[in-house]
C-alpha cells in the first residue's frame, strides 16, 4: 500500500485505537485465548501468542488480565471458547475487504458483518472472492525521517523479503510470515523501533478513493470496526483523507 496517503491512514487508525481502549482491550484478549487454546499456553514456543501478549503490552492489558485468559484457554480455568471466522466483501468503488472475527455466537455475527456492509455501501462477497487480492505477510512500518539505508542494512540481513519507501517518506518491511519475529528483533536490537509491527493481509495492488468516495469508504471500514465481534479488518483502498 505504498502511496501518499500510507502514514496518514497510520496515523488516523492508531489515534482511532487509542480512542477505544476498551475494545482493544477485548480484542487483545480474544486473541490471546485463541492463540493459546490453538498453540498451549507456552510462549517460548507459541509464536502466535507472544506476538498477541506483545499486542496485550503495547494496550498496556494487565499481566494478570493476560496470564487468567491464557489459562482460561489452556483449560486451567472455566471460559467462553471463541471462533475465528474470516467475511469478505467489497466496499466503496469495489474496493476488497477482509473482515477476522473471533465469536462464541457465528449467527450474530454474521449478521452484524451482513448488515454493515448492506447499509454503508459495500456487499458482501463468498469465502475466496476477494482474499486471493492479498497476501499473508509481516509488516514494519517506520516514520518518515527514519534512516532509509540503516533500514534496508538491518531488514535484509535479517531475512525480510522487502523494503519499501512511500511517497510520504514512510518505511515499510515485509517478511513472510515465519521470519516476522526475526526481523522485528533485529530491527529492535538496532534501534530502529517501527510504529506498525503486525502480521497482517497486505493487498497486492490498491484502489485510490478520494472525496465523497474516500468518506465513504472511512465510514463503512469504522462500521465495521466497531463491531464487537471483529479482530481485524483489511482492505485495498487507498483513502485520501
């Protein structure tokens, strides 16, 4: 999603985030119990859950929240088991959108997904209509100023499998999925500390959207976001706020 408008679209989904806490907090949480039930409870071998317990540390989500969900999850305690279910659809202009769910209640779920989609503008599509637009990846995103070559030096060593320098300046690395942590330490330990680190569902190519559409398109993805039932929410279009 090189372009323009990258760090803008950073900057207004982090200060979005930091608005809602408290549903970053259930988000968290649901991630870690799903990671946990999935992989055991063991971080030193459960990639997934320390990547969910480092998003858990950046919500600043108390140690003790955190260690009761793991072991809820684990069995050790009583809890309610969540699934992950994946929706996807187009927005604005036919913009791609994938939407991660974890949910103890698919049918109501569904239905919330369905529903944004049918009253902002956008439609929902089959499983695959849209997914095979984007590929499954680790991404890095640093601020523009950050030292381009001093990036590229530590990211390549390290295995990342790209580095990309927007028209804003912003920095992205991609790795596969596998060499995400790798990477991200290296980086780290060279003090080169990126505002994004996630695995996430990078789209291949992107729509530019702007005036009416742009707001629109912003509208549904809030929508969809809001839903108390959506981790994750990824799409193609590139919103010139």
């Amino acid at each position: 999603m090189a372009g323009h408008s990258k760090w803008a679209n950073i900057q207004h989904r982090k200060g979005r985030q930091d608005e809602k806490r408290g549903k970053v907090w259930t988000r968290v949480i649901r991630e870690i119990m799903v990671a946990a039930r999935l992989g055991g409870g063991d971080m030193a071998i459960n990639p997934r859950l320390r990547l969910a317990v480092e998003k858990a540390k950046a919500a600043n989500l108390p140690i003790d929240t955190v260690k009761r969900n793991i072991d809820k999850a684990t069995g050790n305690l009583e809890g309610v088991h969540y699934e992950e279910i994946r929706y996807e659809g187009y927005g604005i202009g036919g913009a791609a959108i994938i939407v991660d769910t974890m949910t103890d209640n698919k049918v109501r779920t569904v239905a919330d997904v369905r529903h944004a989609f049918s009253k902002y503008g956008g439609s929902m599509g089959t499983a695959g209509s849209v997914s095979f637009q984007f590929k499954h990846v680790g991404q890095l995103i640093f601020a523009p100023g950050t030292s381009e070559d001093k990036v590229m030096e530590v990211a390549l060593e390290a295995g990342a499998e790209d580095v990309i320098t927007g028209d804003d300046g912003a920095i992205e690395v991609l790795t596969a999925y596998p060499d995400f942590e790798a990477v991200k330490n290296a980086l780290e330990a060279a003090g080169l500390k990126p505002e994004v680190a996630e695995v996430t569902m990078r789209p291949e190519n992107t729509i530019e959207l702007s005036g009416e559409d742009a707001a629109k398109m912003q509208k549904l993805l809030d929508v969809i976001e809001d839903l108390d039932d959506v981790q994750d929410v990824f799409h193609n279009a590139e919103i010139d706020l």
